[in-house]
C-alpha cells in the first residue's frame, strides 16, 4: 500500500488530477467550439435581421426563424472592398465567412490608412447582406467597426436600395458603459438612425452624431442625436460610420449598388470575369 503522505505520492496525485482535468477541458473545448461558433454566427445573423427591421428586439427569434429568413429574404454575398464588386457566390460561403478573422489576417486584408476609429487593417472582402422583397433588392446591410471608450464596438446598418437613407441600426457587441457610451446598445438611440442619409449631395459620408438634438430626420438628415455624458463614444461612432461608408470601406460597392436602384441581383449567377453586378 502506497504511503499517501510520502512527497511522491502528493506529487503523482496532484499531477494524474492535472492531467485528468485538462484532458476534460480539452475535450469540452474541442467538441463545444461548433456549437459556440454556431451560436455567434446566430447572434450576428439575429442583429442582421434586426438592423433590416425584419424582427424587433422583443421577439424570440431562435435558429429555425433566422434560418427561415436566410433561406427566402436575406441573402449574404461578399464585396471586394478594393473595387466594390460583388465575388461569385460559389467561390466562398458568405454566412461562414469570418470578416473579424481576416482583418487580423496580413494575407486576407490590407492596411487602413491614418483615421480616428482605430482601424488598423481593413478585410479584402467582406459581408453584405441583401434583403429582398418582390424578387427585388429592398436595402442592404454592411458591417460596421471601430474603436469606442472603452473597445472595439460591432454593428450593423442597413441601407435602403436608394444607397444612401438609413433603413436601421445595431450595435451588439460593445463594452462602453451602460447609461453612457452604452446607450450604443439600446433600440430607442439606433431608431433615431432610421431615414437620415450617409452621403451629402456630393456623395461624402457625413453623417455625424451630434453633441444634444438633431433635427427630425427630413430636416437634418445628416446629423444623428448624441449620448447625453458620451460625448467619446459619440464621435467615436461618427468616426467609425464614416470610416465605412468611405471609399476605403464600403462605400464603392455602395455607390454601384445605390445607382442600381433595386436592380442590383445577389441571385443571378455572374460569369466569371463580368461586372459580377447585373443591373435590369
Ligand atoms: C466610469 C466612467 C465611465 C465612462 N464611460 C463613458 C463611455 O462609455 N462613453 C463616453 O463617451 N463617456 C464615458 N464617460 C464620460 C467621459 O469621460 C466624458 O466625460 C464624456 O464622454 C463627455 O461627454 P459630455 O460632453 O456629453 O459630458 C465615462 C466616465 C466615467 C467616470
């Protein structure tokens, strides 16, 4: 019988419990990250849904809706920022596409240049969801990014088929602080987002958080309400939206997709080579 207060036996005790926890940790990590990454692209894909107003906050929307909408009305396909086109959809699966992972990937994106909303490197191609109605393009909903107070914010804008009015707005994953810079989060400060525009009449992305009240919307579309005490995280938001409706971001697919009127077709297949855009 072993000598259970002999050095030895304290050490290969505690050693045999190490190893025995990290291997159940291991293997929990392992068969758990589907599941987890299942459920991010299901958060991401719910915040979709909801820049577009195709679900409200309140509703419980599980798997099986956000599916349901996936499969009819919302299609993602991927942009090359570099020269707003649309890629073939059968060359990458845009819902599985990790637009967070390639920025950080130096074989994937390219450097930003100097801006305010701390981007650093920009992805080579990255998300547009397209929301049909009628067999026709109704708004398109890009990704937004940038560095808030405290982190890096994520969003979602959708923008109607026109190129330039706001059809919603989320933010849902953020760290300012709630009641302040954290106000990002709340439906109440995204809807004051809805009917204003990006561009001004030369076609520049100047919609700007404001500090106190904008106007309503047909009369100051360009300025949006600020956080009362988040004066930061403000213009940090003015920053990023800027940054991504800029050439730089979006803003050369946006304008291809803006003149296009609701022709734009995410569904029609392209030949390899052509505009990857079809206009009717
Ligand atoms: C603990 C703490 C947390 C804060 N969090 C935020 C924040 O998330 N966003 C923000 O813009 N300002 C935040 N502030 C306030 C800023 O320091 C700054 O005062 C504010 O942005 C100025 O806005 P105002 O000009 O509207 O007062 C925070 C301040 C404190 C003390």
């Amino acid at each position: 019988m072993a000598d259970r207060e002999s050095p030895r036996y304290v050490i290969l005790f505690a050693t045999a419990v190490c190893v025995a926890c990290a291997f159940v940790v291991s293997v929990a990590a392992v068969l758990l990250q589907p599941a987890q990454k299942a459920n991010a692209r299901l958060y991401m894909e719910k915040n979709v849904l909801l820049a577009a107003g195709l679900v409200k906050p309140t509703d419980k929307v599980g798997a099986k809706e956000v599916e349901a909408f996936f499969q009819k009305d919302v299609k993602a396909r991927l942009v090359d920022l570099l020269t707003g086109e649309l890629l073939l959809e059968d060359k990458r699966d845009a819902r599985s596409y990790d637009q967070r992972a390639a920025r950080a990937d130096p074989g994937a994106s390219h450097a930003a240049p100097p801006n305010g909303a701390g981007i650093g490197r920009i992805p080579d191609l990255a998300v547009a969801y397209f929301v049909m109605k009628d067999g026709k393009v109704d708004q398109v909903v890009i990704a937004l990014e940038g560095l808030g107070m405290w982190g890096t914010v994520y969003g979602f804008m959708a923008i109607d088929k026109d190129g330039r009015t706001i059809r919603g707005l989320t933010y849902y994953d953020q760290k300012e602080t709630p009641g302040l810079g954290g106000e990002i989060a709340n439906p109440q400060w995204q809807a004051l987002w809805v009917g204003r525009h990006v561009y001004d009449g030369e076609g520049l992305p100047k919609i700007t958080v404001v500090k106190g009240a904008a106007g309503p919307p047909d009369k100051d579309p360009l300025r949006v309400d600020g956080m009362s005490g988040a004066t930061i995280t403000s213009n940090a938001i003015t920053r990023l939206t800027q940054f991504w409706l800029s050439d730089f971001g979006y803003g050369k697919f946006l304008k291809r997709y803006g003149k296009g009127g609701g022709h734009m077709n995410p569904l029609v297949e392209v030949a390899e080579g052509d505009a990857h855009l079809q206009h009717a």
